[in-house]
C-alpha cells in the first residue's frame, strides 16, 4: 500500500501542529525553571537528577495530559463538558500508567 496524500486528515495535521507548537513552548520554559529551582535547593548528581524526574512526574505529566487532552478536544469541537469528563476520567489512570513506564 502506497501513502497517499489524499488520504491524509489535514484537519488532524493541522490541530496537532498546533498543539506541538503549545507543547514545545510549554515543555520549554518548565524544564528552563525546573532548572532553575533545583539548581538553587540541590548539587548536581544523583539527587538532583532525582529531584527533576519527581517533579516532571508529580507535576508536569498531570499538567500535561490535561492540557493534551483539553487542547486537542476543544479544537476537535467538543463540549466543554465532554472535554472535562475526559479528563476526569482518563488523566489519573494515565498518568499511573506513565509512571509505570517511566520511573
């Protein structure tokens, strides 16, 4: 099967450019003052790395699913509520399953 780019949802594309564009700027300045913060409370090393890893997970991830979730609904022309129930109802077991995987 060859790709077509007829085939391709530009609406898709175009929500998801979108949000990369979100997502970078957001994920930017966390890990800039991240940086910052533990540098002034922790020494470079283990700790440090550590410290870092805690509050992307404990912090960030939730942060960012809600807003994946909530970006991507809204501009898809969902409603408000149904925006919120996905939340609500995905986010946590997301972000367990993250940590799973991740830490």
């Amino acid at each position: 099967m060859c790709f077509q780019f007829e085939d391709v949802n530009q609406d898709r594309v175009l929500r998801f450019a979108t949000f990369g564009v979100l997502d970078g700027f957001m994920g930017h300045n966390w890990y800039l003052r991240l940086d910052q913060v533990v540098e002034k409370f922790v020494d470079d090393g283990p700790v440090s790395v550590g410290v870092r890893v805690a509050a992307d997970q404990l912090l960030y991830v939730p942060i960012w699913y809600t807003m994946f979730f909530s970006v991507l609904g809204l501009m898809e022309g969902q409603a408000i509520s149904t925006v919120r129930r996905r939340v609500i109802d995905d986010v946590p077991g997301m972000v367990v399953t993250n940590w799973k995987v991740r830490v």
